[in-house]
C-alpha cells in the first residue's frame, strides 16, 4: 500500500533540493502534525486518517481567509491561500458539484430521511465517502435544501 506520508516526505525533499522554502515550510507543518497524533496516539496514520489531518488543516485555512478578509488584511489571506494550494495537493481529486448533488440525493433516498431532522443520518453516510474530496459545509447546504423540499 502507498501510504500518503511517504509521498508527503517525498515532495519535501524535493522541496528542499528544489529551494521551494515557501512549500518546503507547509509539508514540514503537515507532518509535524500527522508526527503529533502518531506521537499522542501511539499508531501509524493511514490515508483515510492522514486525509482527515489534511482537511482539518484546510478547514482552519479557510477559517483564517475568511477572518482575514473580513479584517482586510489581504497580505494575511495570500499568505494562507498559498498553503490551501500546498495541502490541496495531497488531497484526493476533488469531487464536481454534480457528483456532490448526486451523491447527497442517493444519501438521502437510502436513510429514508424526509425532514431536517434525519440530517445526521444523511450526513453520516456522507463523511466518509467525500472526507477530504468536499466541503462538508456546502454539502451541509446541498442536504438542508435536499431536505427542506
């Protein structure tokens, strides 16, 4: 099995050959937290536990982006879509809002959720198919709307 970090430490020591100080910088930030849950843990991460390190970390971007935005620091918001593009590349393919609007439509027929309440079931046989290749927000929206017909 190809696992995800030894390609994410290939890429850093091409990084460091390459003198992409910018890039060599985020991949040591992805591995010294993949390191940390190791280390916590006890365990060697796989791909699907290594993609959740990933999306979180994509996630707390995102946050920032629109923090700083809204605080009009478009320096900070470069800054911080440079290392979205570093962590996006570690990411399976991204899925096509098609596919997402497909995917939350079978979802919801196979939980048989009819109203806003049953969005836990839907969302729950949603995470682990797109984790990491969707914005669990906007996918969130798409099964609000789904649900609200």
């Amino acid at each position: 099995m190809d696992l995800l970090t030894d390609r994410i430490k290939d890429d850093m020591k091409a990084s460091m050959k390459g003198g992409a100080k910018a890039r060599l910088g985020v991949i040591r930030l992805i591995l010294a937290a993949i390191k940390q849950i190791e280390v916590d843990e006890r365990i060697q991460l796989d791909n699907d536990r290594t993609i959740q390190v990933l999306d979180k970390m994509l996630k707390q971007r995102r946050e920032s982006i629109r923090q700083f935005a809204d605080a009009g620091r478009q320096d900070l918001v470069a800054i911080e879509e440079a290392e979205v593009l570093v962590i996006q590349d570690f990411m399976p393919l991204a899925l096509s809002e098609a596919e997402v609007d497909v995917m939350v439509s079978e979802a919801v027929l196979e939980s048989g959720a009819e109203s806003l309440k049953d969005m836990g079931k839907v969302m729950a046989l949603l995470k682990a198919k797109m984790q990491g290749r969707a914005d669990m927000s906007v996918v969130s929206l798409k099964i609000k709307a789904a649900l609200a017909v």
